[in-house]
C-alpha cells in the first residue's frame, strides 16, 4: 500500500473544499443560462449573483463591483490593457502582470524591492514628483503578498498615494484572500483581482473587483454578461463551487494563528536542524503560512525532486514558472546571492495541514540534508 502524501504546496493551488465540490455538483444539473428570462434562467442566475455576494463579502465590496473572470490571470491582464499611458510595476509582480503589462503600449516604470523584499515607495515618489515624464493616465499595480516568499506589501500606503496624485491603483490578492482580511476600502484600492482555486475552490474561475464601478475597458466582446463589463455565458459550475468556498475562507480567518504556529514550528526546527538554511523574508511580515528556506549550496530542483519521492508535494518558485530553467525573477530582484536563489524552496500549508504534515515533512528535510552531508 502506499504512503499517505503530504500536500504542502497550497500557494501554488489549494485542494478542493468539500463545500465547493458540493456546489458545483448542484450546479451541473441546472439547465438555464443565467442570460435567460425563463424559470430555468432566473434560477442559474441566482445562482451567480449569491456567489457575487460571497465574493464581495470576502473582500468588503459590493456585489455590483464583482466580474467574474477566468482566473486572476485574465483579471489582471484585463487591468493592464486598460489603456494607460503610464504603468508603475513592481519588480516582484507575478508574471501574469509583468508580462501583461509589457505587452501594452505604455511606458512602464518598474518599482525596485529592497533585500527585505518591500517595494522603494520613494522611487514611485521620485519619479511622479520629478516630472521627468508626463505621466497621462497611470496605474500603478503591486501585489497584497507575493506568492514564493509570502511578503507582504503595504498597499494601502502606496494607494494612499497614488489618490493623492490622481494614479489609479490595482493590487493582486490572489494570495491574501481567504489567508488575511482583505477589504477593498481599507486597502483603497481602485481594481483588486482574486482567484477561486487559491482558497479551495475550482481551478478556471476567478474575478476582478471594480471598487466604486471604476472605469475599465472590456478585455472581452460580444454579449452583454457581468453588467456588460466580461462577454461569455458564465461558468455557473465553477461560479457556484467559487462562492462555496468564499464563504468557507472568509469564516476560516479567525483560526489563521493555527497555521501561523504550524508554520514557525516548522521553520524553527529546519533551522535547528540545518544551522545554514535561510528563511527568505523572515524580518519582515509575511503571508502566516508561507516558508521560502535556501540551503545554501543546494539545488531547489533536486531538493523538490527528492521531498517528491519522499511523500512531500513542495515547490521551487511560482508554480506558473514549473519547468522554466532559472532563478526566480522575485529572488534576483531582491538580491538574493545566486547560490541562495538557486537553493530556494517555497512550503506553504493550509487549512487542513496538520502537526503530522509538518513532523513528516521534517523527517525528510532531516534524511535528505544528512545523506547530501555525508555525501559532500
């Protein structure tokens, strides 16, 4: 018989709520399209519009400013190709912002990080107050916390000022929703994007919220659908298992301190056990249950590879980035030494992640790290 696998990759997707799979069965048998005045369609529209408010209660919105996209890849690119003349981007942007965003036609300042991985506020600072550029109509979009190293950023500050110079603002969530209270209004934020499958929803279904109904170009034509704002039949099943798992995350946020304790056990023992090993983003705050750990000397690739074969499901870097031959574009633009950015290993755990998940992911940190030892 097999072992029992040990899943410590929740960052990267998280498994499947209970409460969402039940959804999304109810879900497959209805009939209508929620664009239908019929019976059939008044109910498949209810459906979407009581996962709407699921949605927006989670990150203090209003039902009416929540689009339902693909994922948070199509939200954020649907923000990037709002027309601007002007893009502020963090170095440590997820990729489906980075390359959204250099796709376009606008003039792209990158905002840098410093080793802590917080972004220089003063270079936003110093290029809007210069005026070495005309800026037109600018955006500047940086992620609530990143996805490999689990720092967190102090948006509402920059939102601060980006109202103060008239700059629209967009923040990436995908990572803090459902793991920190997030509340549009609190953050002042003009566009916020959000995925289901990070908090246990489906794969294939996300959104964008439009704080306050803010302006945005359709990235998508044809019908009339989500307000006329996203054209296409809405995905009720993956809509439905979406909202299911809103509402479980959002009355999840209470206990986080358990996995934030599950989390320091586990980088105090690696630490005690591996003297050398870094915690990338330990001095500063961070998502509660995200570990980035370099052993210097290592290879991520061969570690994962070998955690793999020992039960442990981790990952090197952004799951977005699997296969790509390279350091983190994150890591580099902290100025991680290179032996560390190539070592580095991303752990993060979840609501169901367990003192055993840890204890098990221990004993092969212990078992791999010792025979690489004796082997050096």
């Amino acid at each position: 018989m097999n072992a029992p696998r040990t899943y410590l990759d929740w960052n990267a997707t998280a498994p499947l709520r209970p409460e969402a799979r039940a959804a999304m069965i109810a879900a497959l048998d209805l009939t209508g399209n929620p664009s239908s005045i019929h019976a059939e369609g008044r109910k498949a529209r209810a459906l979407v519009n009581d996962a709407r408010e699921k949605v927006a209660a989670l990150v203090g919105a209003a039902s009416a400013d929540v689009v339902f996209a693909s994922g948070a890849t199509e939200a954020n690119a649907t923000v990037m190709a709002g027309g601007w003349d002007t893009i502020f981007v963090s170095d440590i942007e997820h990729e489906s912002v980075l390359h959204a965003a250099k796709a376009t036609r606008a003039r792209i300042v990158e905002i840098p990080v410093g080793h802590d991985g917080i972004v220089e506020t003063g270079a936003i600072a110093d290029e809007v107050l210069t005026g070495r550029h005309s800026l037109g109509r600018a955006l500047i979009t940086l992620q609530h916390a990143n996805n490999e190293t689990g720092i967190v950023q102090s948006v509402a500050e920059v939102a601060a000022f980006a109202r103060a110079h008239g700059i629209a603002m967009h923040t990436d969530a995908v990572q803090t929703c459902g793991r920190l209270t997030v509340d549009v209004d609190a953050l002042d934020v003009d566009y916020l994007s959000l995925s289901a499958h990070k908090l246990g929803g489906p794969k294939g279904v996300g959104a964008l919220v439009l704080r306050n109904g803010a302006p945005l170009p359709n990235l998508l034509l044809g019908g009339g659908q989500e307000r006329r704002r996203r054209a296409g039949t809405e995905n009720i099943t993956g809509i439905a298992g979406f909202g299911a798992a809103t509402a479980a995350a959002k009355a999840e946020i209470a206990t986080i301190d358990r996995q934030r304790l599950l989390r320091d056990r586990l980088e105090h023992h690696i630490l005690a056990m591996t003297p050398d090993a870094v915690i990338i983003g330990r001095d500063v705050e961070r998502l509660p249950n995200t570990t980035c750990v370099a052993l210097p000397g290592g290879s991520a690739e061969t570690l994962v590879i070998k955690l793999d074969l020992a039960g442990i499901a981790v990952s090197a870097g952004s799951a977005c980035s699997s296969g790509k031959v390279g350091t983190s574009h994150v890591l580099r633009a902290m100025g991680t030494p290179p032996d560390l950015a190539r070592a580095a290993i991303r752990i993060s755990i979840g609501a169901t992640t367990t003192a055993d998940d840890v204890d098990r992911f221990l004993a092969a940190w212990t078992s791999i790290t010792r025979t690489a030892a004796k082997a050096a």
